[in-house]
C-alpha cells in the first residue's frame, strides 16, 4: 500500500501479543496480493489485463466484497466516486510513474475519460466482474487501503481484544477505550502543503467508530494562474476547481469512510455535506480554502471535536 501502519493495544494484567503481528501481516498481504496495483500478478493486475467483454473474471470474497462497497459510493455520489478513473489520473502526471506540470490536450482528456465508467463493469454475486468494455480498468487505491484497516481490526478481535486502534497510512479504525478509560483521540493533519505531518488541525474523539481523511493540499501544480489538484472528477476529466482541501468523514468501517472522503472531495462541499446528511451512521467535515486563504469548515451536525494540542 505504500504506507505504513500502526497499531495499539489495550491488553490488560495477561493479555499478550505474541503472534499478533504476523497475523495482521499475513492478512494485509493476502489484501495485497488482490487488489496492489503496484503488483504485475494481483488480481487487480490481471483483471485489467483482461481483454474479454462479456465474460466472467472470477475474484477473490475480498475484491467482491470492496467492489460492493465502490458500487454504493459510485451510485450514493452521482459517478464522482469512480474507480475506473486511472485513466485521467495518469494522463494528468498524477499516477505513478506520472510528473504533473502540465494541463493535456482536450482531444486526450476525451479519450481518456472515454475509457472510463464503473458502470461499464458488472459485479456478479457468484463471485465474478464482467466487463462491458474492454479497455476499462480499476485502481482501487482510495478504497482499498480502508477495507485493509478493518480487516487488520477484525484480526485484533478475533485475537480476544476489545480495545484497540488500528491506523494504515492515516485511516483509522478505533475500538473501545484507551488504558485511561476515555475514547481514542485521532488527528486531523492542517490541510496546509506547508504544514508537517504531525501538524494538529483538528482532533476528533473515536469509539468504536472509523475514520478517514481525504486531502488534495500535497499534490497539485500551478499553471497559468490556475491551481491543478490531483483530485480528478470522473465525470468530466478535469480536476476539481471548489477549493476543497480536505475531508474527514466518520463511519461505522473504514472502507466506506475511505471511499467517502474520496466521494466528497470530488463532490464539493455543498452537496458532500448533503450526501453526508443523508447517511445514516456517517459524519464528516469539509475544509475549504476561501481565496485569501483562510479556511472554512463545513461540518455535519454530529460531530464532535476536542482540543488541538499546543
């Protein structure tokens, strides 16, 4: 995932950890070996190699299982959450072998957004993906890497743990309390390119809840005047122009908070907050840089925030 993880355990007097580790690394490699497209041989890998329309590509209970999950986001938010957008991705210097600096010409911005639509892939219960055509292709990087922390968190359960956190590359899943008996308290880092990675904007109070943090303040490049970021509107194949330079949003698992934030910070802050609202379970917080560069927040009713440390 090109990250890394962390995570903490409440043992109490004789709870031990020994083995724990493994399992959790064992279990993150297996999501791995699905769905890295860093990895020639995964599944993802293959199935974007896979030139056949109309046929089945049988995939693991995981990948059917994130696809599930991306098809909701793509339905709940209007085709602004979309993992087929690679395509415009790359083609903006944004991907990974990418160097941005420089806007495409329209004539390819419309030939790769031709190339892209989840809807032109079907997900069977059976345990397969069809493709409607052949050129389409998935990167599920905004959504898997969630669905990898509550994976990682069901291995801390299923070894007998009630209190935990569980943290990949800044997406959290927290259960029960810390050893003080208050909630898990998670950062927000300032949506600032200047800012340090351990800079505090927000914290927010965790139980048994997730969470997951969207940004596009780190990737971008500036031409003309304009400020070009690396979140890409599936719909149009450009990126986004609302400012939006960040979003949180909590959830009752990761894999739907991942893909949300993603969701919202394509959708902008007025119909993000909207689609916030609308789901059951589901907070967030929008931040956006007003012109002088000031920020603005947007956030939904529910929740709830602590002090910074100073």
């Amino acid at each position: 995932m090109g990250t890394t993880y962390t995570v903490k355990v409440v043992t109490g007097r004789f709870g031990s950890v020994a083995g724990l580790q493994e399992k959790i690394d064992r279990r993150l490699e297996e999501i791995n070996r699905s769905m890295s497209p860093y990895l020639a041989g995964s599944e993802i890998s293959r199935f974007n190699r896979f030139q056949q329309t109309g046929a089945e590509f049988p995939v693991s209970a995981d990948f059917l299982r994130v696809m599930k999950v991306a098809a909701r986001i793509y339905a709940l938010s209007d085709g602004a959450w979309d993992g087929t957008v690679n395509p415009l991705v790359d083609l903006w210097g944004f991907g990974r072998a990418g160097r941005p600096g420089q806007v495409p010409p329209a004539e390819k911005i419309a030939a790769a957004l031709a190339d892209v639509g989840f809807n032109k892939i079907d997900i069977r219960d059976s345990g397969a993906l069809v493709k409607r055509e052949a050129s389409v292709t998935l990167d599920l990087s905004s959504i898997a890497k969630g669905y990898g922390v509550d994976q990682a968190a069901d291995v801390v359960r299923a070894a007998g743990f009630t209190d935990f956190l569980v943290e990949i590359g800044g997406e959290v899943v927290a259960a029960g309390l810390r050893p003080d008996g208050l909630p898990w308290r998670v950062g927000i880092n300032r949506p600032n390119p200047e800012a340090g990675v351990n800079e505090v904007y927000k914290v927010v109070a965790l139980k048994d809840r997730a969470f997951a943090t969207s940004g596009d303040y780190r990737q971008f490049f500036t031409q003309g005047g304009i400020r070009y970021s690396h979140i890409i509107d599936p719909r149009t194949g450009y990126p986004v122009t609302h400012r939006v330079v960040s979003v949180s949003i909590l959830a009752e698992d990761c894999t739907l908070a991942d893909g949300l934030a993603t969701a919202v910070m394509v959708m902008g802050a007025e119909k993000g907050l909207a689609l916030i609202d609308r789901m059951e379970g589901v907070e967030g917080l929008i931040v956006v840089e007003m012109p002088d560069g000031r920020l603005r927040e947007h956030a939904s009713q529910g929740i709830l925030f602590e002090p910074a440390p100073r």
